[in-house]
C-alpha cells in the first residue's frame, strides 16, 4: 500500500538547531510577492482564490494594517471596517495550489496573522490537504488541519510550521476563517507575509542515528550485512509505529531512498535470522521532529521468520525510510542482502482514495491489484469477503442522470468485489446498496466478476470513489467500465447472440483458457436443456450455400486423446435464425425460441454427427452427440459453445468437409490465439485471413496467446481490443488502422513502435488510450476525412500530422505529448481546440512545430525531467477562453512567443525556477488587471525572472510582450534621489525585462513588479534600497513614476506609463528626509521659507544657512525636524534680518547619527517690489496647467518643469504684461507623477517654485 500523494501532513515548530548548516532550498511562496498580498487589490492579482458566502468576507486590503507593505488578507463585514457580523455563521477560504519539487524533503510554512474572535467558535484555521478537496463556503475543511488561530488581539503573532511527506506533490493550502452566531470580539482575521521555503536538507538523517545509508540510485543491492554495532537507536518512545512496536526493540538500520518516478518496488530481505521487521515510510519516522501526527506507514513485514519482502507502490520526487529492526530477542540479525527494485511504472498507483484514477464514463480501462494492500482506507464495504484487502481507486463524476453502471471483467483476478464511496478522497463513507460481490446470475450460474447498479441516491456532478478488490487473498488483473445508468452496457463481440463470430475456415482454434462468463449480455437462462443457462459462451455464425447436412466437433484443448474420455466439459446449442422457422435473439433470450439441436452431457467432446453418434475419431462420447442437421441453401444457423466447467481450456471447432458451409471472405475477424501470438497467422483468427484495410479485427480475451505485433507493417480496418484482451507493439511495429478504433482492453505500445491512421473518410478513437494504454508514436497520414479523438490520449513519443489533408480533431479531449509534436498546417490539420488540453510531460527538450498559426486552448508544461518545450517554425498560441500552465519544464521561443489571447489575469497560471518561458511571452489585457510574466532565460545560467505589470487606468495597449536578459554591460548608477534614497550605486547585475505594447504609443498607468530571483545576481552588498528603474526606447537609465516599498526580490514602483526595458536601481545611502519641496517667497515682514517633507527618518533637524553670493554659505536660524514619520509635514521660517540684494538660501538637513544632506539652493531678491506667481490650477492637473501671475511691469518669464529629483523636463518663455494674467502650460508630454514648477522673471531675481500633481 502507498501513501497518498496529498495527504499525511506532519507538523512540527521549526527547529533550527536540527537544520544542517548549508542546503538547497527554493521560496514556493515569497512573503514579499503573492505571500505579502501587495501585487494587486483582488486574490486573483495575487495568485489565490477566494471563497466566498454573504457575510465576513475575505478581501485585499489596508483596513488592518499590512505586516508587509500596506495591504494583508483580512476578514471585514464591509470591506471597509476592520470588524465582523457575530450574529451570522461563516466559513469563508482563500486557497492556492502550491507544487512540491521532488527531492526537497524539508517545508517549511510560515505566516503573519492576528485576530480576537471567539475561544473555541471565532478563528482562523490553516490546512494542507489534497486537491480534489475543493473549498466551499459555509462549509468546514474536513482534512488536512494544520491549526486553528485567534485571541491575539490587533498583535501580529508569527506562526511557523514544518511539513513532512511533501517532497514531489502537489498539495492545496486553505486558509479558512470561520464564526458562529453569538459572541466573539473584533477584530476578526488578518494574514499576511506568507512563506513557504523547501529544501533538500533533512534534520532527519542526522537524527535516526548509526546505520544510516543513502540509496542514490535504484535498484539497490546491500550485499552482506548486520544490525549488529548499529544500536538501538528507534524505538516506540522515538518512531511512529508500523504495524506492532515490538520490532522497534532491536538494533537497527536505515535505508533513505527517493524514486524518481512512480511505480511498484519489490523490497527483499534475505535473512537466516529471526523475528525480523521492515517498516517503510513515506516520511521521517521521527516523532520527535514531525509533530504529533504520524508519519504515513507505507507498507510492513513482521514475522518469526528472517527473510521479508515488501511490494508497495512508491510516488517519483518523495523520499521514503525504510528501517530494518527486530523484536529482541534476538537483539539482532545477520542479512546476506537487502534489495530494493527499480519502480515499476506499469504498477498501480492507485491504491489509495486520493490517487484514484478518473474513469471516463464508456471507457474501459484495465487495473492489476497485486502489490497493493488498505492501510489507510476506509474500512471495506458490507458484502465484500474481505481476506486480505488489496484494493484499486477510481473516481467517477456522477452524470446529469444521476444514475451508474458499473461492471469488471475477469483477468488473473478470477473474482472481484466492487463498492462505491462519497465524500472527500480522504473521509469516505458507504452504504450497504452500492456494492456488490457476484454479478447478476445467468440462469443458475453464478460468476464471479462484478456488476453495480445504482439508479437513486446520487447527485449529478458529484465526485464519487470506487474500491475494486479480489474475494479473499486473490489479486491479478481485471477490467473495469462505468457507464451512464440509463445506458446498456456494450456487447462483446463473438460473446453475444446479436455479435457472433464469423465462421470463414473448416477449423477453428480458441486458444487457451478459452472463452469464460457471458460477455455483457445474458442471452438466455435456463429455459433449454443448457439448463445452467449462459455459461462460458461463444457464439458463431454458420451461413450455408447448400442443401445438405451440418456436422461439427468441439473438441476440448485439455483433451488427452482417446480413449480417455476426461477433459473440459463442453456443451452447445443451435438455433436457425436465417429461413423457415428462423427464430430472433430476443425470442431465445425470452424462452420461445428452442434450439434445433442442443446437448448438455457431461463429457467434454461434443457436437453433431451422422445418426447422433461420435465418430470413430472419439470414441466413448456417443452421449454428447446429437444427430447431424439438415440444412438448406441461403439459411444461416447460430451455434452456442458453453464453457459448462469454466475451466481454463479453450476447444477447437471442426466443421466436416462436407458440410454446406458458405467459407465467404470475412469482414470481420475475431482473435482466438489458436497457434501464437503471431498476428498475420490464419489459425489465430479462427481459420480467416488476418485484418485488412478491408477486414475488421476483433481481439478477445479468450486465449492467453494475445496477438504480439513485432517490427513490420500490419493493417486493420476497425480494430476492437475487448476488455480483458492485450494487443502488444514491439518496437518498429507499424500498425495501419484504416477505420476506427476502440479500446476496451490493453494496448501495449513499446517506445519504438507507430500506430498510423490512413483510411479515407472519418475515423474515431475510442476506449482507453492513457497511461499503460497509451501510444508510443502516433502518426496521421490521409488523403480525406479526419481522425476524431473521443477520449484522452497520451503519446509518450511523437505525435504527427503528415501532410495538410492529414487532419485530426482532437474534439476538446486531453492529449499528452512525451516528443515531438509535428502538425502539418497549422489549424488546418489540428482541429476543434475548443475544450481541449495539450499536455507537454516528455523527459527530453520536446519540438512544438504547428506548421502554421495554430491556436490551442489550454495548454501544460508538466516534463519529469526538467527539460524544454521548443518553438519551431511559428508561434505557441493560446485562444481567447485558454490557459497557460507551468508546472515544470521551460517553453524555449527562440525568435518565436508564447502568446496567450485570453485576457483574464489568471490565463497564466504557475511559474517557478524550473517552470518558465524562456525566450518571450506576450499577453493580451485588459484595461485594468493584474498580469503575471514568468519569464526567464536559461542559456544565461539567470533562470527564472517573474515579472508584473498591474495597470491601474487608462490602458490602451491590446497585448504586451515580455522577454529576459543578461545585461550585455552593467548600468552604472543613476545618480537620482528619490523618495529619501541616493540611487548611487550599480544596477542589480541579475539583468534586464525587455516589455513592449502593442500599439506602441499605448497611454495608462501601471505598476511594475520586478521579482529578481535569489541566486542570480552577486552585486548587493552595503545596498539598502531597490527600485524599478526604466530606459526609454531612446534615451537613458532614469526613474518613472513613483516610488513604492521594495525589496531585492520584489522592486515596485506605482504610476508609470509607456514600455521599454526594465531593471533594477540600488542605493546605499537613505537620506534622512524625503524633501518634496523647498520655495521662498518676499513678503511685507521679511523673507518667507517654506519647505515639505514626504517622510522623515532618523531626522534630528533644518539648519537654514544663507548666502550673498551663493558660494559661501552661514547658518542663520535652525528647526526641529520630526525624528521619524511616515506623514506629510510642511515647515515655515522668516528671515527678517535678509542683505539687501540678492540672498541665496539652502537647507542643511542633520541625521540623529549627525549625517548631513543638503537640498537644493532658492534667491530671493530684496532690492525692489518683487514679481510673484499667485497661485495654479488645477490641482491635481492633466493636460493643462493655469499660472495665475502678478507683475508690476511687462518681462520675460521663464517656466520650468523639473522632476522630483531636480531634472529639467520642459523649460517656456514668455512675455507677460503688467498687471494679473494667466499664462497656460501645457502638460501633455508628462506622465502621472510630482512635479515642480519654476517660475522666474529677469531681472528681479525671483524665482517661485510650485508643486505639480499630474493626473
């Protein structure tokens, strides 16, 4: 039994002393990114999904007060007011999925939070749980607590938590607030700063003690070995116990071990020893490092006896313990080895409830229950006889009829037991009604494979779980096949009286075990002298060309010849369903419709003959003959072959040389495996010519010889694989299917082989065709028509489109692609996306070639093996309904983009150091909205580099497009202050986001977010702040807009407009005050100064110093400054003893730690009556700005526009005449943001400075 790939978290606080000093590690969710909530005003903005009732919902906000920036995720009865309704019951999520990476085997999750609520009632409560597990207001979470949080008041508390068995899952984090209808406290909930960081170092290892070995590679030989010297180092009192704790009392030894992929292991211990114990698990066993809840038991063996063995099911990317121990006495045990096997892919990984397989409704597909076991499930329907339970999973959505059919077919297994759950994969519960031991009876017959109807009691969409057993110890393989409920289960062919088989040879040879049950159909019961009924049947259908008689024999392949009258028991019966007296299916099934001949003796060779003896061929079964037939040209005749013993031998069908029989070429063959495996063999498809392009081919269960294609070329028009039966591709097979194509059964395709469609017309695809049932390469070659693909489809190799009358309609299905994907023309020959999904999951670089503007819906990168998906010959596109996931694996453009139409924030979803698009990414958008750009550039060795552009208003731009690169030459630095820092050092050396619109004049506003990945850059040593800096198309290294909180890893800057290259700013140096202003002005009492600060830090005070000449500067009066704010403040100073002339000011600023700045140096005139600016308007102002003037006679003005960092943008002059007049400025080439204005008239020394808000 395995663990569940989502489940089993273990919790523990954080220890750091466990933690090695060095490991790697990756931020899953950074505290300053989508953890921080300060990338958009929604969840979506920010990578989560909200769920929502009617009251205390969850919003993105400032109401509380962010840990992180401004905004947090908080709980508010009106968006407005940090408070709640207590008078109402909620639940109310957000969640998000978060992918694991194989191999890191420490997590850790950590988070910010505060709340009062309700002790016990009012709180917030996290989970990690599965992700099938779907939130729903108003509901709890059922699984998967990490812990319930409140009473802390308006105090942020820091929570940190360690989860085990993550390593190569994917996992869904809920973050749930939840309160009844009567007290509680405000305030409600707040999060923020959330952080989830893995690693590969393990505090695991170091702990477990002596006898510790790391297994790099499987399979995996110890050779000789003893627990002897290792101690006794776990124990009940240390490890989660494993079956019983008496074998946690020996000495012990430890083999880690992490699979790559998924699959069966066999673990063998060869021992002479005694009272031996091999526990696996799936995390560290460790109850001292994990928390209070047991790490996942995977699978034991415990016994008197030394040797063991384990077959269990292991997930690729988790890292399993396997501990050898013993019940003392002995206190130890000698091994000549333990092994442990490479994994198996072809083995179940289905044998727990949350790795259940989905079942598509009509789709047979085949499960094989050996090496599987029930810990951890639910305990076993009512009527099963449970032995040992070894079960399979499936899932099944519950369809608008709201009613199911479900039936199993016998493989190895020869006697199954179904039963059918509801709930969440992890709390299930059943009812006596759904389940079931033995099919319906046929007649008296009782069989052993499984049918479940169930016609009330299910919801239509609901998800329900399927447990498949054997009846005691049995395991083996089987079929299983879920239907609509008002639908009738479809007929096996050559096992039904409506499909007979075609009788084209004089002899015919089923090959062994033969045909067992009654196919779908229980064509009659007990009403003739097969008074068992239906059993262990095979139907044929006898055309005659000619008067005469019809004679046959059925001759029992474990028959040992004469005389010996011992073998399968055999029976027939034959009805005339072509000429006079003719009777139907439906009259044989109701009773009325009696056979012209039928025996039901207890021998084993029967048939018809002459007068009704055996002939001398087979002495001693006169008893089982009957009399020969007459038969008439143009009368066809139905011949039943029943299994009476269901043993496991099949017969040969002999028809005498003179009997009447029309040997017509068949159009449709059946497989019976009389001779071998070979395909093109006669005797293996009952006597008739193997499939053509012009036959049909039939493959049934009934013979254990199933047709094995070696290299070569084979044709088939349709081919049917029935349930139970295998069709085997060796690699170089070429399988030509010239019409359609269904799978009830096994498809066996071997890396190698090619399956070709190239009939004329249309052809469908039908049946399994995922997984073991997949196409290694898969291939579409016509001249007409298309190909129609009605179900999922995984091709581990190729996949191709050979030339533009080569079309397949992949109809809005799943398809999976481990190669290359090589379309002739475009949408021309792939078509009907609308719906469908284009997985990308191969080890190697994969070719992505559409031959043409292709447009795909949604589409995957989901490689194992981190690799790349590239871009030949045109673009990736995805429609405007389509998504974009990136799992793992890059997407390599080239000169080529992934573009993506749709224009949802949440059409690209994913992204991480192994997940980008390596080259460009262009995204169509909306006029406001949040967009996510996981680029990166991998030849670099820079990876990953995430980027956001959020437009806040007025976006005219109908798509961006968005690259990454090394700088080719380090900017150097900008030389700017901006809000209080000195952008005085180098740019980040990581490098440069190349972002362009279409149009390109595109106007709106936006902010940008700049996600420098940790690792890639080398160059921020003594920096303290970051931002975003910009270069236009033509131009330089500047700052646009404003400035906004970041850190190295997040660089934001809010209010800017048009696209272009992107980087990031550093300073070293953060002034102490944020100056926005600093203007004088002559007034009647002397000299006013006025200045604003935007902030203050460590600010202690002004010293205004003064100047005759501008050169030699004195202190002249001092103002205490603010120590530290966050607040605008304004600042006003007289100089009342001014020089006659001109008198030049500035402002020292002075730090607490005595550092100095200075700001910008004004004149004031004193010598005549000055000219001044009235005032402006409007504030804020958008196009055009009004300056109101005053002058006492006609000048030139001058009007200058600088930024906030003194940089001259526009410079006026103008002529004013005396007296008030009104001088407009136009604003049109500046973009949102603060501005100065510098009005200054010749001559009289005068210069005013104006604020300027441009909106």
């Amino acid at each position: 039994m395995t663990q569940r790939r989502s489940a089993y978290i273990l919790l523990a606080l954080f220890n750091f002393w466990l933690l090695p000093v060095a490991f790697a590690q990756i931020t899953l969710l950074d505290p300053q990114g989508d953890g921080g909530f300060e990338n958009g005003s929604t969840f979506g903005a920010n990578g989560w999904t909200e769920v929502n009732g009617t009251k205390n919902l969850w919003y993105i906000g400032t109401i509380a007060g962010g840990y992180n920036g401004s905004a947090c995720a908080v709980v508010s009865k009106d968006g407005a007011l940090y408070s709640y309704t207590k008078t109402t019951a909620v639940v109310n999520h957000f969640y998000r999925d978060i992918a694991f990476p194989g191999g890191y085997t420490q997590a850790v999750l950590s988070f910010k939070w505060k709340a009062t609520g309700e002790s016990s009632y009012d709180m917030l409560k996290v989970y990690l749980t599965s992700t099938s597990t779907t939130p729903v207001a108003g509901t709890s979470v059922s699984s998967g607590l990490l812990g319930s949080y409140n009473l802390s008041g308006n105090s942020w508390i820091t929570t940190t938590i360690s989860l085990c068995a993550t390593a190569g899952t994917t996992q869904r984090l809920i973050f749930s607030w939840t309160n009844d209808a009567s007290l509680g406290s405000d305030p409600p909930v707040a999060v923020d700063s959330i952080s989830l960081i893995v690693s590969t170092g393990s505090s695991c290892q170091s702990a477990l003690g002596t006898g510790v070995t790391t297994v790099s590679t499987l399979p995996y030989s110890s050779g000789a070995g003893t627990t002897q010297g290792a101690g006794n180092d776990l124990t009940s009192s240390n490890v989660y116990s494993c079956g019983s704790s008496n074998y946690l009392t020996g000495e012990d030894k430890v083999w880690i071990f992490t699979p790559t992929v998924d699959g069966q292991v066999t673990i063998n211990l060869t021992s002479s020893g005694s009272y031996t114990g091999l526990m696996l698990y799936s995390a560290c066993p460790l109850s001292s490092l994990c928390g209070n809840t047991p790490a996942p038991c995977v699978a034991y063996a415990q016994s008197t006896t030394g040797s063991k063995s384990i077959c269990t099911t292991v997930l690729g990317g988790v890292t399993y313990y396997l501990v050898l121990d013993s019940w003392a006495s002995p206190s130890y045990n000698a091994y000549s080895d333990l092994s442990i096997s490479a994994p198996n892919p072809s083995g179940a990984v289905n044998d727990l409830p949350c790795n259940a397989t989905p079942l598509t409704l009509g789709v047979n597909i085949s499960g094989d229950n050996t090496c599987t076991g029930n810990l951890n499930e639910p305990s076993p329907p009512s009527c099963w006889n449970n032995g040992t339970v070894n079960t399979l999973w499936y899932s099944i959505v519950c369809p608008a009829s709201g009613q199911l059919k479900i039936v199993t077919t016998l493989g190895t297994l020869t006697d199954t037991q179904i039963g059918l759950y509801s709930g969440t994969c992890d709390s299930l519960s059943t009812i006596s009604s759904w389940c079931n031991n033995n099919a319906p009876d046929c007649g008296t017959n009782t069989y052993k494979n499984s049918a479940l109807t169930i016609s009330s009691g299910l919801i239509p969409g609901n998800t329900y779980y399927l447990a498949v057993d054997g009846v005691g110890t049995e395991t083996g393989t089987f079929d299983i096949l879920v239907i609509d409920g008002t639908q009738s289960v479809p007929a096996v062919i050559g096992q039904e009286c409506s499909y007979p088989n075609p009788v084209c040879n004089q002899n015919i040879s089923i090959g062994d075990p033969g045909y067992a049950g009654y196919g779908n159909i229980c064509d009659f019961s007990s009403s003739y002298c097969l008074a068992s009924g239906e059993r262990g049947s095979a139907f044929y259908e006898i055309n005659i060309s000619s008067n005469g008689t019809l004679e046959f024999d059925i001759v029992p392949n474990d028959w040992p010849g004469a005389p010996s009258t011992a073998s399968t028991d055999y029976d027939f019966a034959v009805w005339k369903t072509a000429g006079s007296g003719a009777v139907t299916c439906a009259q044989i099934a109701a009773g009325t419709g009696s056979p012209v001949r039928c025996n039901y003796d207890a021998k084993g060779v029967t048939g018809c003959y002459s007068t009704g003896n055996a002939p001398a061929a087979y002495p001693g079964f006169n008893t089982s003959y009957e009399t020969g037939i007459a038969v008439s040209a143009g009368e066809t005749y139905l011949l039943e072959v029943s299994n009476f013993s269901n043993s496991t031998s099949g017969f040969s069908l002999n028809f005498s040389s003179g009997s009447p029989i029309s040997y017509s070429t068949a159009t449709q063959v059946v497989w019976t495996g009389g001779s071998n495996t070979t395909w093109p063999l006669t005797t293996n498809w009952g006597g008739c010519a193997a499939p053509s392009c012009s036959v049909d081919g039939i493959v049934t269960s009934a013979a254990f010889n199933q047709p094995i294609l070696t290299a070569g070329t084979y044709n088939v028009r349709n081919l049917t694989i029935n349930a139970g039966a295998t069709v085997t591709l060796l690699s170089g097979a070429e399988l030509h299917i010239c019409g359609n194509y269904t799978n009830s059964g096994s498809l066996v395709a071997n890396s190698g082989s090619t399956v070709i469609f190239d009939g004329t017309g249309t052809q469908n695809m039908n049946g399994a065709m995922t997984g073991v049932d997949g196409f290694a390469n898969l291939k579409i070659t016509k001249s007409t028509g298309s190909v129609i693909m009605n179900a999922p489809v995984d091709v581990t190799e190729d996949f191709t489109t050979s030339n533009s009358t080569s079309i397949f309609n992949v109809n809005g299905q799943y398809l999976s692609i481990g190669g290359d994907f090589m379309n002739a023309s475009g949408n021309t020959t792939f078509t009907n996306t609308a719906g469908s999904t284009l997985e990308f999951n191969g080890s190697a670089s994969q070719i992505y070639s559409p031959g043409g503007s292709l447009t795909l819906e949604n589409v995957i990168i989901n490689q194992p093996v981190t690799s790349a998906v590239v871009l030949t010959g045109n673009d990736m596109i995805i429609g405007s309904t389509g998504t974009l996931q990136l799992n793992s694996g890059r997407i390599s453009t080239g000169s080529y983009e992934m573009s993506i139409a749709n224009t949802s924030t949440s059409a690209v979803n994913g992204g991480n150091t192994n997940s980008y698009v390596d080259g460009n990414l262009r995204r169509y958008v909306n006029s406001t909205g949040s967009y996510n750009f996981p680029v990166g550039n991998y030849p670099s060795g820079k990876g990953y580099q995430q980027a956001n552009i959020d437009f806040t208003s007025g976006n005219t731009a109908t798509s961006l497009v968005a690259r990454f690169d090394a700088y080719s030459s380090l900017p150097g630095a900008l030389g700017v202050i901006d809000c209080g820092k000195n952008y005085n050092y180098s740019a980040l050396d990581n490098g440069e986001w190349t972002i362009s619109s279409t149009p390109s004049n595109s106007t709106g506003f936006y902010t940008a977010t700049l996600y420098n990945t940790p690792g890639t850059y080398t160059n921020t040593g003594g920096v303290l702040d970051w931002t975003v800096m910009k270069k236009p198309s033509s131009g330089s290294w500047g700052l646009y807009g404003t400035c906004a909180t970041s850190s190295v890893n997040q660089v934001v800057r809010t209010g800017m407009s048009g696209f272009s290259e992107f980087g990031t700013a550093q300073s070293t140096l953060i002034l102490p005050i944020e100056l926005v202003s600093f203007s004088g002005e002559v007034a009647p009492e002397g000299n006013l100064l006025s200045w604003e600060t935007a902030s203050e830090l460590n600010s202690d005070y002004f010293e205004i110093e003064r100047s005759p000449d501008g050169k030699s500067f004195s202190s002249i009066a001092s103002v205490v400054a603010q120590k530290n704010s966050l607040e605008a403040h304004t600042y006003q100073f007289i100089d009342h003893d001014f020089n006659n002339g001109p008198n030049f000011y500035r402002l020292r600023q002075v730090g607490l730690d005595r550092s100095v700045t200075y700001s910008n140096i004004i004149l004031l005139e004193n010598q005549t009556f000055d000219s001044f600016v009235e005032g402006i308007a409007p504030v804020p102002a958008k196009d055009n700005l009004s300056v109101f003037l005053d002058l006492p006679q006609s000048t030139i003005v001058t009007f200058m526009v600088t930024d906030i960092s003194g940089v001259e943008l526009k410079s006026v002059k103008a002529k004013q005449e005396a007296g008030h007049s009104v001088f407009q400025l136009d604003l049109l080439s500046l973009s949102k943001g603060i501005y100065f204005l510098h009005t200054g008239f010749p001559g009289s020394g005068v210069v005013s400075i104006n604020k300027i808000v441009v909106e």
